[in-house]
C-alpha cells in the first residue's frame, strides 16, 4: 500500500532525472532535481537505512537550485562498495569520490542528514571541499549519550542478535516490519493522523531497502560510535546546523556545544520536531537553508 505524500505537489513542480555514477568501483545511484544550469548545486546525503526518498519533502520547498541526491552505497539502488567497508571512512571516501566526479560547477554546497551529518562532516574533514556546509539533525554527541539513550542501547542489542543469527534469520530480523515500525513510532512527533500514515508508511517502504546484512551492521556500527563534534574543529566551511528541539537522539544542549566547535556556524533550532525534521517539518528547514545560502523565496 502506498500512501499518498503531503508535498507531492510541491514536489511535481521540480523536473528530476535519475542518474548514476561509477564510483570507488560501483554504481551510485542519484537523483538530480532541479535546475541543471542553476549556479548553486546542492549535495544531499540521507540518514541510517533511508534512500534518496526521505529528502524529497525538502527537495520539494527548494527552487531554483541544482539538488543532487544519492543512495548510500548498498542502500536503495545504489549497490554496495567494492572492497571497501561500509564503515565511516568507507562512506567518507566514497563521498570525497562522488562530488569530484559529479564535477559540479559554481558554489558547491554540502548537506548531511543523521548519521549523514556524520558522512558529510568526516569528508570534509578527511579533504572535500565545499563553499557551505548544512547538517539537519546532526549527531553532535554520542548516540548512546542522548536523552533515550536507552532505545540506543536496545538497537544495539537489536543489530547484535541480527549479526549473530544464521544470514537469513538475521537478514530477517532487520527486515522485520513490526521492527521497523516501532522504530517509526518512536521518532515520529507529529499528532497529525494523515501525517503520521505517510511517515510510517515511507519507513515501511524504504527502510528496508539494503544489499545485505553486513552493509547495515558496518554502517550502524559508524553511526552510534561516531558523532559530528570529531571533525568539527577541521571543516573550516560557513556551517549552518538544523536541530530539533525534542530530538531523542541529540539533546538541544549538545547541538549548542556542537556549534562552538566549528569555527564559524551557526545554529537553527526547529521547536515541535524530533528527529524527522526531512519528513514533518521540511518547509522550516528549507526556508532557514534559504536564509543562509540567500535563496530566493519559493515562488
């Protein structure tokens, strides 16, 4: 069953074309949105077991730009790295890759979703260069560390018992739907019914969608023992940060820890959101994007 987006209209606005790349030996998948001669480009890279899908709704509130958004390797329709773990220097490479192979011209900007925001952070740090750096709900601490640092914990033992089952019974496992809903569930803050279905209806579909079960543990492992405030000191790039102010990963007052870090960001709190700002809050966060990148309002 699919049910139908809440920014689906904005969203047919916006002319896309699905593209690939080969790079670090395998085909990444992306999507390129928007005007291709705009001299703004837009990178977006997606959280933890989501696709390209999960940016859309802010993709939707963006005009006038250049948006490209890839699958993560070995998630989506992007197939897994060949001969490189799926850890954050795996990822970090692959993305340092991508935008110099993607060769984008005019001002190059950089945005990182979750444990994107990680990604993102870790190559730019490791040599990427961008003109501007947007993290939406980065991981400024320690997931374990965070206000329900005990659903951390439980995730953790989740993917352990994946790992250590036979490969289909794990594989299994980390498909299970009732899983992956509670999963929804606990991150979704909205009390808006319809709102509610499509969130946990996007999960349904897309959260499942990896190559295998070793691309997913080495790539959780990276999640929950890395955070943004290792690199943040190296990425010298005007930084806006997007937090939320009931995210259950990231607690508000680490986000303000975050920002001194760098050494020049600023910070947007969105008030009423957790952790999915990208699915229930996306026109807020398009419109701070706007402000900080001196965007034209949508028209």
């Amino acid at each position: 069953m699919i049910v139908p987006s809440p920014y689906a209209d904005l969203l047919a606005r916006i002319p896309v074309k699905p593209r690939a790349l080969e790079v670090c030996g395998s085909t990444t998948a992306f999507w390129d949105y928007g005007d291709p001669g705009s001299t703004t480009t837009i990178v977006m890279v997606h959280g933890f077991r989501g696709d390209h899908h999960g940016l859309e709704p802010v993709v939707a509130h963006l005009t006038g730009v250049r948006i490209v958004s890839p699958d993560l390797p070995g998630f989506g329709a992007s197939e897994p790295l060949l001969g490189i773990r799926h850890d954050l220097d795996g990822y970090a490479l692959w993305l340092r890759e991508f935008v110099r192979m993607l060769g984008a011209d005019g001002r190059l900007v950089i945005l990182g979703h979750s444990f994107g925001s990680i990604v993102v952070s870790a190559a730019l740090a490791g040599g990427l260069r961008a003109d501007d750096v947007v993290l939406v709900n980065p991981i400024a601490a320690p997931a374990l560390s965070g206000p329900r640092g005990v659903l951390t914990r439980l995730a953790v033992f989740y993917y352990w018992a994946a790992a250590a089952l036979p490969e289909r019974l794990g594989f299994a496992l980390l498909r299970n739907r009732a899983i992956v809903r509670i999963m929804s569930v606990t991150m979704t803050k909205t009390r808006e019914p319809m709102l509610r279905r499509w969130i946990h209806n996007q999960h349904d579909r897309y959260f499942s969608a990896f190559f295998d079960r070793t691309v997913v543990m080495d790539a959780f492992k990276a999640s929950v023992g890395h955070d943004v405030s290792e690199f943040a000191a190296d990425i010298p790039e005007r930084t806006l940060l997007i937090a939320a102010e009931k995210d259950d990963i990231t607690p508000l007052a680490a986000q303000y820890r975050l920002q001194v870090l760098f050494p020049q960001a600023s910070l947007a709190v969105i008030n009423d959101v957790g952790h999915l700002i990208h699915y229930e809050m996306p026109e807020p966060a398009a419109a701070e994007l706007r402000r900080f990148l001196s965007l034209p309002e949508v028209s």
